[in-house]
C-alpha cells in the first residue's frame, strides 16, 4: 500500500510497477502527517510510502531509502508587503532577512521542512499548520510573513492562482536541495530492490519543469495547488 494523490506522476509508477508484477496496488491517504506515515510503514502497515516525500536524516534510518527520482530546490513564497516593509529588494537583502530577522514561516506541522525550517531560519517562529491549504491560507490572508515547501509546490500555487502574484513572491532556495525518494519497509527488501532497480535503469529523473510539463492539468488546477 502506499500514500498519494488520486493522479501524478507517483501513482503512473506504482500503477506501472504493480501491473508489471502483476499484483494489485492499493492506495491509502488516512495518514495525517508525513511523519505518520513514515512510521506507520516502518511498521510494516504499508509496503511503500510515496508522494514526494523528502530525505531528512530522520527517514533514512528507519525505512529502506531509494534512489531520488525528483530533484527539486527548497522555496519559500513571501508576503511582498512584509519583505519590503523589512528593505528586501534583492537577493541579497533577502538572504539577510531570512537568516536574521524574526520572521514568520507557516508550513506543514510534522514534515521534513519543519525540521529544516528551524536550521534554516534560525531567528524565524515556525509555525506548523495541520495542512498545505491552512499554510497557503496563513500567507495569503498575511498571517505569516512566509510558508516553505520545496518549489514544485510552490509553483504550482502560483500557476493555478495566478492572482496571489500580485501580495506573494516566490523565492527559490537554490543551494539547498529537497529531492524526494520512496520509501519501502525494511519487511519487503525484495520489492525494495526492484524499486531501486527500475529507478536506476529508467535513467530518468523528475524535475519541477518536466512534472509541469507532464501534469499541466494538475499544476493550473486551484482544487489540486493546495494539496
């Protein structure tokens, strides 16, 4: 069993590979945070955690790891109106603010970004939210001087609500890596191996530009930006 959306680019895999196995997949999104997730598999409740998941430290201790088949930048998406207020009009203003300044980050409560956010930022309140939509709400509506996820979110807000250009800025972290792996339980090696192994001889990875690419629909569909 594995966690993810109804479509993407993570449920053609598993769809793929089940169907190449010729076993049935199942697909199962009761978990309310990463973090359940992962330890629910690392359990043994699920064969496979999947959906974008990052690769914090954390994760790879407990489950079998594959290798990252998207690579993707952290980003950030910013009240304009507070980064002015506080001189930023570059990146390096920008930078100086993020590092320093006692700002505001919303993201998703018990995910990987809420364990990198407090290294990150080191002067920033973070606030974790029960999910993206209350983050995405948080920033648009000003409660937050800015929400963190990796940039394939972030764009994907900004495509499907084009409007939010106007308050929010993008701002790509591009010296800090988000890539996402799958994840298998360590019950299930044999099925782990074949992951890894249908990963390396695809030779092909994800990028934010490629899933756009492929899943235009998704990314300029306001009922998905939130998910």
């Amino acid at each position: 069993m594995c966690q993810s959306v109804s479509q993407g680019s993570d449920i053609s895999f598993m769809r793929n590979l089940a169907s190449e196995l010729e076993l049935e997949v199942r697909f199962n999104r009761d978990s309310s945070r990463y973090d359940e997730l992962i330890a629910r598999t690392a359990l043994n409740e699920f064969d496979v955690a999947i959906g974008k998941l990052s690769t914090p430290m954390s994760r790879l201790k407990k489950l079998h790891t594959s290798p990252d088949y998207i690579l993707l930048k952290q980003a950030l998406l910013i009240d304009r109106t507070k980064l002015l207020a506080l001189g930023g009009k570059d990146a390096l203003s920008i930078q100086n603010i993020l590092k320093n300044e006692p700002i505001s980050i919303g993201l998703i409560g018990g995910s990987a970004h809420e364990r990198w956010a407090k290294i990150n930022f080191p002067n920033a309140e973070i606030i974790g939210y029960p999910s993206w939509t209350d983050a995405i709400n948080a920033v648009a509506t000003g409660e937050v001087f800015s929400i963190y996820r990796d940039e394939g979110e972030i764009k994907k807000i900004m495509l499907a609500q084009p409007q939010l250009s106007i308050k929010l800025k993008s701002v790509l972290l591009s010296d800090l890596d988000d890539n996402k792996a799958i994840y298998v339980s360590r019950a299930n090696p044999q099925l782990a191996e074949i992951i890894d192994r249908v990963l390396m001889d695809s030779k092909q990875v994800w990028t934010t530009d490629r899933l756009i690419d492929e899943f235009r629909d998704i990314y300029t569909d306001p009922a998905f930006a939130s998910k």
